[in-house]
C-alpha cells in the first residue's frame, strides 16, 4: 500500500471520550490548518472558514451551547453530552463556509469544497499525533450559528472536535470498488 493510500485508510473518527489530556497548542492547530489550504476549490474562491475555540473562550461557549440545547430540546442530557465533548477536547474547530458573493459557483460546489478541506484537515491529525471527528448536530450548529460573528453568506456545517488519543485506528468495513463504480469500458 503506498504512503498516501495508508493515510487516508487509516483516518478514523476518534471521539472525545477517547482523547487523553495532553495538550495541543494554538501554534498545533495551526500547523494543523495548513492542509485546507491546498483543498480544490473552483474558481478559487476558498469557500472554508474555521473559528477555532480554545482555553477560556471554548469553556464559555460550551456553558452557552449547553443552555441553547438544553432549552432548544428540552433534553438537558443532551446539553451535558456536548458540554462534555466540548471539555474532553483540547480545541474546537467550528467549519463553516463563505458563500462567494459572486456566486460564480453553485452553493453546493462550496459546501463539496470545504468537506474537502475538511478531510485534509482530517487525514493530517495522523501526522501531528491528534484525532477528531466532524459533527454535525444541529442544535450545536444553530446555537454556535447564533453566537458567533458570521460575515454575510456563512454557514456552519458543523463541528470538529479535536485532541490527542493513543488508539490504533479501528478496522472499519467498507464496500469494494466494484460495489460503488459502474465500469464502462
Ligand atoms: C459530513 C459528516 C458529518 C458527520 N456528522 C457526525 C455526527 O454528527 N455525529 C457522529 O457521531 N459522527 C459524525 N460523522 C462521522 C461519521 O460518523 C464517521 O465518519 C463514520 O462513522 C465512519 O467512521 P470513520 O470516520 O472512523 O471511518 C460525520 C461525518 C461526516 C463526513
């Protein structure tokens, strides 16, 4: 299996309550970042924005998205589920994307390109040792969608928990290539 293949079959979600304690710095997340950069993008219009929230910004959202989903569902285990997801990560990414105010691409090719800044995002936690997952609950996503400063034309697509683990990556079972491709040779 060659270098690229491995890494992109490796990637796994890794959940929260899988994370340890160690540390990951603002300095990391960026390093981090830098795989979106070269995410393809039509028209180049690099649709993906991240807020990234950690430290004392990210306890405090997480007191904030804990009440809106606790009073949006009426489920409090549910604002105590993300609250504790929220504390179990080291940062936070919110992704969200910027509509081209142009609109010289359709809405979904800018949607299509942020998920691929967020699987290169994704593929290079391996590399720097961290692990996480996209989420995408929608109470979480209005509450954020509420209280951060989005430009004209952002939407949230959802979370990124990230933080360090010591896990293997699990073995997944996934179709083969003839499942999903109709050859016409
Ligand atoms: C767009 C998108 C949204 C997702 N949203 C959620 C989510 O809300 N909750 C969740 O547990 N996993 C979510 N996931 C992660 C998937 O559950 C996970 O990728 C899937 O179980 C396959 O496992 P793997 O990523 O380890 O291969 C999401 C993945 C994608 C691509």
């Amino acid at each position: 299996m060659n270098d690229v293949l491995k890494a992109v079959s490796r990637r796994r979600a890794i959940y929260p309550d899988r994370f340890n304690n160690n540390e990951i710095t603002q300095e990391q997340v960026r390093e981090l970042l830098e795989a979106a950069r070269f995410a393809p993008t039509h028209k180049l219009t690099e649709p993906w924005r991240f807020h990234v929230l950690m430290g004392d910004s990210k306890h405090s959202y997480a007191d904030k998205i804990k009440t809106f989903v606790e009073d949006k569902t009426n489920k409090p285990e549910k604002g105590d589920r993300m609250k504790e997801k929220m504390d179990q990560s080291q940062a936070v990414i919110v992704i969200s994307y910027q509509r081209d105010p142009r609109e010289r691409v359709p809405e979904w090719e800018e949607i299509a390109a942020t998920a691929m800044a967020v699987q290169n995002i994704w593929i290079h936690t391996q590399a720097l040792g961290m692990g996480g997952y996209w989420s995408t609950g929608a109470p979480a996503v209005e509450a954020l969608t509420r209280q951060l400063s989005l430009e004209p034309g952002e939407k949230i697509l959802g979370l990124f928990f990230l933080g360090r683990h010591d896990h293997e990556p699990r073995q997944r079972p996934s179709k083969s290539v003839d499942e999903f491709t109709t050859w016409l040779t």
